[in-house]
C-alpha cells in the first residue's frame, strides 16, 4: 500500500479523554477513532491488526476442533425470557424494539441463542460432543465505558460454546480450549497468566480467565512465583488461617468506654492495640435480609465470596440511613452480641481464637472478651476475606505476588445451566432424555490488541509484534531525489513480491515527520531510502524495538528484511 494513496492520518496531539496508554496511542497512531462513549471506528490500519489477530483465534480455534459459524446481533426477548435473563441481565444489555413492537436484544453475549441453534438440530449422543464459534460484534450498555477498545460498549468478540453429554466430555474440550488460549496469546507474544476465576452462583463449575500483566489492568491477580498457582482476587485463597493456635481461656465480658472511634483504626489506637487483635465488623443488605460478616481487624471482606456464600441474588453495604434500624447498633459500633441481623458470617481468620474485641451494640462502647458459642451463636465460619501480597500459596505455601491485569479471556464450564432452563437435551444410548453439558469461551480481540499495546511501546509510540502488526515493513522514501523515489519503490515492489505487508510512505512529508509517525505507529521493521547513504550505494534498515541502524546495498536488505519477517511471523508457533 502507498500511504500518499490510504487512509491513515497520525494525531500529533494526545486525545484529552484518552486514560490508558494504549487508547491514547491508538487514536493517535490512527488506528481508531471514537464515534460516541465507548463506540469506535476501526480505522483501516486498526482493522489489519484486528484482522490479524481474528485470523489466529481461527486457526488455533479450528486446530483445537471448533467449528466457526456466524449468529445475529439482534436476538429476539424470547430467548432471553426462556433463560431467565431478560429480568436478570440488568441494564448492560440494549433493549430495543422493532416497529411491530417486538422486544428484541442487541447481543451482549450468545449462550441463548446458540442453544436454541443445537437444540433444534441435535438430538443424540451420536451428535455429541460439538463445539461451535463465532467471531462477531457484541453490545454491552457498560456503565463506565472507558480505556479505548479496552472497555467498549460495542466490541468484537470470539466466543464459543461446546456441548457434551459427560462432564469428561466437557473437561477434555476445557482443556483443548484451554491449550488453544495460551498458544493465541503466545503467538501474539503477551505476557500472560490463566487464573482461576469466580464462578459466581452456578456453583461446582470451574473457569478461567486470561490475564494480561499490565499496570493499567482493572482487575487484581494473584500469583504463585513456585508453583504458578493463580487466581482472581475475588477468588483467591491462601493458607494463612490453617495454623491452629491453642486459644486463650475465655474471660469474663467487659465493656469499654470507647467515644468517638468510628473506624477499626480509632479503635486500635484508642486501646493501644494492633488491628489484628480485634474484630471487624461489616453489615450487608441482601435480598435474603441483612448479613453481618466479621473479619481480623486487619484483614478486608471480599464481597464475591460472601455473596456466593450466601447463594444472594444482590447484596451492597447496608446503607447508612438503614443501619441502626436493620441491627439496632449506632454505625461505627454494631457487634455480634444480640444483634438484630439474621445470619452472621464469621471469616477463617477468627476460627480458633478467643476473648474477641467486638462493637458493644451502643454508642461509645465496645465488648472486649467475647466469645462465640458463648456470648452469641456460633457464627457460619468461611472465606469471607481478601488475599493479601505476601500471604502464603493454598498449594505450596510460597509468599503470593500481586499484579494487575487485563482479563483477555473467560473460559468458564457451564454444567447445564442453559441446557436445563432452554430444555437443549439428547437421548443417551438407552434412549433417556438428558440436558447437554455446555462450556463457554470468550475471547476479546479489540481488548487483546489493546493490551498488546500496552505492553510493548516506548515514549515514542507502539512497538508491534510482529504477528499482530497492521504492517510488517514501512519503507521510507526519505527526499524527492529521483534515484532514491526509484529505489524505495523497488524494494516496495519486491517486498510485496515475496509476500511481505509493507506501507510505502511516499508522502509529500518531511523525513522527520516520516520517522516520527514510522515510530508511533511501531512497524516492527523500517528501511529508509535517503540520498546521502544512497550516493554510497547503501540503504537503511532497523528494528523498531531498538531502533539500531545498518547499511547495506538495496537487493541485500531487501533480502534480509523478507528473512526477518518470516522468521517473526513464525514466532510462538
Ligand atoms: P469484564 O469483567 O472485564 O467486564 P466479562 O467477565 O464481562 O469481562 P466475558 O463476558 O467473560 O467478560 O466476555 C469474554 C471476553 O470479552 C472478556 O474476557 C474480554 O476479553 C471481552 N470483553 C468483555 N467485555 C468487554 C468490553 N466491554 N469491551 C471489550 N472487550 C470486552
Ligand atoms: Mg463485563
């Protein structure tokens, strides 16, 4: 392609409403560009690297047996009544209506509708199993769009679903599924890590995500330096609270004068206390009434695993205007002791010790030496806390690391969830009607490309792998001379002879601006044609990871840049 004849136009500016690196680089790299909150142009340079990335997820999806097929965007509310989540999706999901007045869904996501697909055409084991994907566009009315493509409202999706009729059917598919996932993120050359994720309420099912490690990413994982256990944050456990510590014998109840120590940090001050010798108390309201949850003073409260718990179909801290009323204690002082909440929730963190220090249920006062059993019911004992850095590994007992990260991909074992409610079932061999067991697996591709970017770039723009770069080679006409535009377009044509995707920037531009944008949009490999080192029978050619310059005669660099371009596509494969 010659730039003087595309459409590509950098940003010399950076986008004020851009808040992560990688959004930023994109609008100015002129890969996209923002139409409405969270609603994007792909520009034609963006859509390469899109495309690029598409076309791996479908070769490693077909290599792992997934079947490609393409389902609507638009899905009627029928689907979504059947499963139950017309009432339960909540706002993320566009609502619409046709001129008939039909209700109809823009597809945040496809389970409804690709059950409905093989429930219509399977109906026996013989059929099964079967895995199905799509690459396609999605909606999601998110409430924060925001990071670029990151966070999109609408975005492209690879996702897919299997079915089985065995739970090791469906574990051997996982496990393709899950193989097929790191070779993607492999050959796109990312730093990434599979966690186990939340399942939330389905229960007994297993799931992972994909983490991209970056600074910018929105969710916290931990990680095992050992033996590579990783986890969500939301649901990571460690193995902090298995030392069983011979309690102290219980004393007598005792109340303390405690005026005006609001927070579990007052409290330790004002007794002179480490937060870790007293207890902290959080009241959640719930559809299944207020829940009060004690954790170690120094420890925090993790909503997703009490909520699971709790088996809730909402939850949120009890608000302030409801407090006194829902447990009868003054906010700041609320304990276990008679309170008015229903079910009390007690983390590992306090099992096995005694004489706790607790709220005193009044204003002003605390309970020191309480204990339960005795001065209160025993409380439902589980993991109600956060992991902290430094805790040791479930498995091995290794100090766990933190990280943030950029979740690429969900890979989650559904049981029969949909299969059940949508009435998706085969025969077995012995002619019995069963529900199929499904597995579902998504995979963002504008969310991977963003992350891909945002950990390789300098101060001076993208630095592309090679795999998922919108162009391999930019080859720069540096100057007017007549023997340099001649050359530069030879070695453009024997580029594009051999295969390679080279941009031709022949631009009425001077050298410094060709450099400038050659290196915010980050093609991995630059040959530059200028007259000084032409006049030496010499052109130019240099990475762009470190940028260092060599000379050669046109047909040598031409031949050494089609070698390093197919021995960099290979790359993680
Ligand atoms: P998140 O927790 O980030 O909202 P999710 O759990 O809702 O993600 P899934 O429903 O599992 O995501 O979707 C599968 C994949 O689709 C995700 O792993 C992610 O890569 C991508 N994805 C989800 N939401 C968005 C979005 N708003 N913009 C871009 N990509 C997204
Ligand atoms: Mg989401």
């Amino acid at each position: 392609m010659r730039w003087s004849n595309y459409f590509l136009y950098t940003l010399r500016e950076v986008p004020s409403d851009a808040d992560v690196i990688s959004q930023k680089l994109m609008m100015r790299a002129g890969l996209i560009r923002k139409v409405a909150a969270g609603i994007y142009n792909y520009l034609p340079l963006g859509l390469r690297s899109i495309k690029k990335l598409e076309q791996i997820v479908r070769e490693e999806m077909n290599r792992a047996g997934a079947t490609e097929l393409l389902m609507p965007a638009i899905q009627p509310a029928e689907l979504w009544m059947e499963s139950g989540r017309w009432q339960k999706y909540g706002r993320e999901l566009l609502r619409i209506k046709d001129r008939h007045d039909r209700d109809f869904v823009f597809g945040p996501t496809h389970e409804e509708v690709i059950t409905e697909t093989v429930r219509d055409s399977i109906n026996s084991y013989r059929q099964l199993p079967i895995n199905l994907y799509q690459i396609q566009t999605k909606f999601r009315d998110e409430v924060r769009p925001r990071f670029g493509l990151m966070r999109g409202r609408e975005f492209i999706m690879k996702d897919s679903y299997s079915f089985h009729t065995t739970r090791e059917s469906l574990d051997q598919t996982y496990e393709a599924m899950r193989k097929a996932y790191s070779r993607i993120f492999n050959r796109c050359a990312l730093d990434h890590v599979p966690v186990e994720a939340d399942t939330g309420n389905i229960g007994g099912s297993a799931s992972h995500e994909f983490m991209v490690l970056a600074q910018s990413g929105e969710d916290a994982v931990v990680s095992c330096p050992h033996c590579k256990y990783g986890a969500n944050i939301e649901k990571a456990t460690s193995k902090f609270f298995d030392d069983e510590t011979e309690p102290a014998p219980a004393a007598a109840v005792e109340d303390i004068h405690t005026p005006g120590t609001k927070t579990i940090d007052d409290v330790g001050r004002f007794l002179g206390k480490p937060t870790s010798q007293l207890v902290k108390t959080l009241v959640f309201d719930t559809d299944l009434g207020p829940v009060m949850v004690l954790v170690r003073g120094d420890r925090e409260g993790n909503e997703v695993k009490i909520k699971n718990h709790l088996g809730a179909q909402w939850m949120e801290m009890l608000p302030d205007t409801r407090f006194e009323e829902a447990t009868g204690a003054p906010i700041g002082y609320c304990g276990p002791v008679g309170t008015k909440c229903a079910r009390v929730l007690a983390d590992y963190s306090l099992r096995g010790r005694s004489n706790w220090i607790v709220g005193g249920n009044r204003r002003d006062t605390h309970t020191a030496n309480v204990n339960p059993g005795r001065d209160f019911p025993e409380p439902e004992y589980g993991d109600f806390s956060t992991v902290f850095a430094g805790d040791p590994c479930p498995r091995c007992g290794t100090p766990l690391e933190l990280y943030r990260g950029i979740e690429v991909g969900h890979i989650f074992k559904l049981g029969t969830k949909y299969s059940e409610s949508m009435n998706c079932v085969f025969l077995d061999e012995g002619g019995e009607r069963k529900p199929m067991i499904m597995g579902c697996y998504g995979l963002g591709i504008g969310r991977t490309v963003a992350a891909a970017i945002e950990q390789s770039h300098d101060d001076d723009g993208i630095i592309w792998p090679m795999p998922i770069a919108p162009y391999e080679v930019v080859v720069t006409v540096v100057g007017k001379d007549e023997n340099v535009v001649r050359t530069a377009n030879e070695i453009y044509e024997k580029l594009l002879a051999a295969g390679i995707e080279v941009l031709l920037d022949d631009r009425d531009e001077r050298p410094g601006v060709k450099f400038k944008d050659a290196d915010l949009i980050g093609f991995p490999l630059r040959i530059a044609v200028g007259a000084k080192s032409l006049a030496g029978g010499n052109v130019e050619w240099s990475w762009r990871r470190d940028r260092a310059k060599q000379l050669d005669a046109p047909d040598a660099v031409t031949a050494r840049v089609i070698d390093e371009v197919k021995a960099a596509r290979s790359q993680g494969l």
